[in-house]
C-alpha cells in the first residue's frame, strides 16, 4: 500500500465525533518506497491533509510521527498496536504525547491500536 492509499484510509477512518473541541497539527511522515509526509490539521471534528511541500515546512506541528509504510500497513491492520510499535522504535513521536494518543478513537475505534 503507497502512503498516498495509507492517507486516504485514515481518512475514511476519521471519526469527526471523537475529535470534538480538539484542534491540533501532526507532522505524518511515512517513511519508504512512496512515503511522503502530510501535515494533519483537525480543527472541532475537521480534518485536513496537506501533502509535503511548504505548508507542512511552514507550521510548526503539536506533534510528530513517523513511521516506516510497512509498520504503519501493520497498525492499520491490526497485526501491530501502535504502542507496542512505539515502544519498540518502529513508531517515533515528537512533541505531545497526549495529543498522539487522542488519535486512537479517531481513528482505531473498537481497535486495540493504541498510540
């Protein structure tokens, strides 16, 4: 699965109800043959993904993630929770770890993937 698909499948993911009075930045770069890097902007249940180029460059993100396509292919899936993908190295998160967190419900919803 390209990045680009991996974008569009958090996308029909998104919960907007579990993102209520939340607003934040992710910096999102997946690593690897046809990674990328989007910043991840949610705003009270929207969400807004800018692919690389100079609006990720321009904003400084609450929070950074990065992870390997096949690691993040994994998560999705359910074969790999994010925190023990944390734990481990495969997941690196800068900034707000709370805010990294909030995206399980968004997400992962009924999922055991936590961030």
């Amino acid at each position: 699965m390209t990045a680009s698909n991996t974008i569009e499948e958090l996308r029909k993911r998104f919960n907007p109800n579990a993102a209520k009075n939340l607003s934040a930045t992710y910096l999102i770069s997946i690593e690897g043959e046809d990674g990328g890097t989007w910043l991840t902007k949610i705003d009270d249940g929207n969400i807004e993904f800018i692919a690389q180029g100079d609006a990720c460059l321009a904003t400084e993100p609450d929070c950074r993630i990065a992870v390997s396509a096949e690691d993040l292919e994994m998560i999705l899936s359910g074969r790999l929770s994010a925190m023990t993908a944390a734990l481990s190295g495969m997941l690196v998160i800068e900034g707000e770890l709370g805010l990294a967190m909030q995206l399980v419900p968004m997400f992962f919803d009924g999922q055991a993937s936590v961030f």
